[in-house]
C-alpha cells in the first residue's frame, strides 16, 4: 500500500524535475525530447498494472496509442495560435483540440497495430504541420518555483487519473493517459520566458520523440499479459529508450 502511494506521488513527478533539469541545460528542443520518455504515462499505466491488472492495463495501454493522436493535435493547435496569442489563450485552444480529438477517438476500432500505424501518420502530419521560426530565442529566466509546480501538476494528474479509472474504464483511461500536463507545462514556461520561437522549438522536440511514446505503449500492450509486469515494463522502457536515441541523432543532426 505505501509503495503505491510513493509511486503515486513521487515517482513521476521526480522524473519530470530529472527531465527538466536536462532541458535547462541543452536547451527547448531537447526538452521536448526529453519530454518523450514516458514520465508521466509510465507512472500512470504502472498504477494501472499494479491496481487494476494486466489485462485492464494492456488494454489502457492500446488506447493510449491512439492518445498520441491527440496529443499530436495539441501541439499543432498551440504553435499555430501561440504565433498570435498569448499562453493562456495558446494552452487553453490546445486543450480543447486534445478533448476534441478524444471525444472521437472513443468509437475508433481498437486493434494495436491499427493505433499505432495511424498513431505514427498523425505524428508524421503534425511534424509537417507544425510552423517554422528561425527567430532567436529570448534568454531564459530561470525561476525558483519553476520545477516545483511541474512536480505539483504532474502529481495531481497522476493522483486524478489513476484514482478514476474504475469509473472511466481502460478506454477512457488509456486515450486520457498522454494529456499534455507536462508537454502543456514546458510549452507554456518556454513560451513565457523564450517566447514564440522557444514554445515551437519545445514542441519540434517533443515530436521528434513521440514515435518512442507509440512503441513504448505498442509494447507494453503485447507483452504485459504473457511477461508479466517486471518484463513487460523492461522490454517497453528498453525500446522506449532505443527509438529515443535514433531521434536525438536525428534532431542532431538536423541542428548541425
């Protein structure tokens, strides 16, 4: 019972105070890639596991493939309007497309290797999608509270998603499992303090690495009933991490 509640409530959100340090230092793209390890999701489908069982948890897992969908929506949305708008109204619009996107994607037929092929288009068109700035970035202002309150809303994400998912059921849970708390929260801080340029730059990142979200979750899916929690979570944060390099190459390169 105690390991559940310091999962629940320090796990992720060290992690994402990990991941933010990292992006301090090398800058709003690669916290975005940093922002695709699954920090948050990882957390939340191992309460599932642990509390509800594989079976509820493969299942959570196969329909948050298809969350990247929204989650790619998000951040199409937010880039678009952040070049006319200030946050609020930025994180608020992309919000209401990740909503929007997940009220659909309820009645699309589950099936892992449909999710995750649709899953990486949707990720491929948002990379298209996503507007250019050249522009330079304004400095960073680095606050004292920053990380705190990404902790805070990364544990009240978890605490609220994994205490109602009796009631929402391994679909609901699954599409709600990448809502953009931390991709909402790096975008916003990047936004205010680098302005218009450092908020795109955050979320080419996170793109970049979205495809190591899908085969984090496409794994898990296939493996969690047959290997057990122990294996099935090895073999997915394994791959997880193996596209995630692939893609900082990638995003390396791109930047040389």
């Amino acid at each position: 019972m105690y390991s559940l509640v310091l999962i629940r409530l320090l796990l992720a959100p060290l992690l994402v105070a990990v991941a933010t340090s990292v992006g301090y230092r090398f800058g709003p793209k690669i916290t975005g890639w940093v922002a695709g390890f699954p920090v948050v999701a990882g957390p939340i489908l191992l309460l599932f596991a642990i509390e509800q069982g594989p079976v509820f948890t493969s299942r959570a897992a196969e329909a948050s493939l298809l969350g990247a969908i929204s989650l790619s929506g998000f951040c199409v949305m937010y880039t678009h309007v952040a070049r006319h708008y200030s946050w609020p109204v930025s994180l608020v619009s992309g919000w209401i497309c990740f909503g929007g996107f997940t009220y659909l994607l309820q009645r699309f037929p589950s099936l892992w290797w449909l999710n995750a092929s649709v899953a990486l288009i949707a990720i491929r068109l948002a990379i298209i999608l996503l507007p250019k700035s050249n522009s330079p970035l304004l400095p960073r202002t680095v606050r004292r509270w920053d990380i705190p309150s990404r902790m805070l809303a990364t544990a009240i994400l978890v605490i609220g998603l994994t205490s109602a998912a009796r009631g929402l059921g391994s679909l609901i849970s699954g599409l709600l499992t990448p809502f953009p708390i931390v991709t909402s929260v790096v975008a916003v801080f990047a936004q205010r303090d680098q302005g218009y340029p450092g908020a795109v730059r955050t979320l080419q990142g996170l793109l970049a690495s979205m495809s190591a979200f899908v085969v984090f979750c496409a794994v898990l899916d296939l493996t969690l009933i047959r290997w057990g929690i122990g294996g099935a979570f090895a073999a997915a944060v394994f791959a997880n991490v193996l596209i995630l390099c692939l893609a900082l190459l990638r995003i390396r390169r791109d930047t040389a």
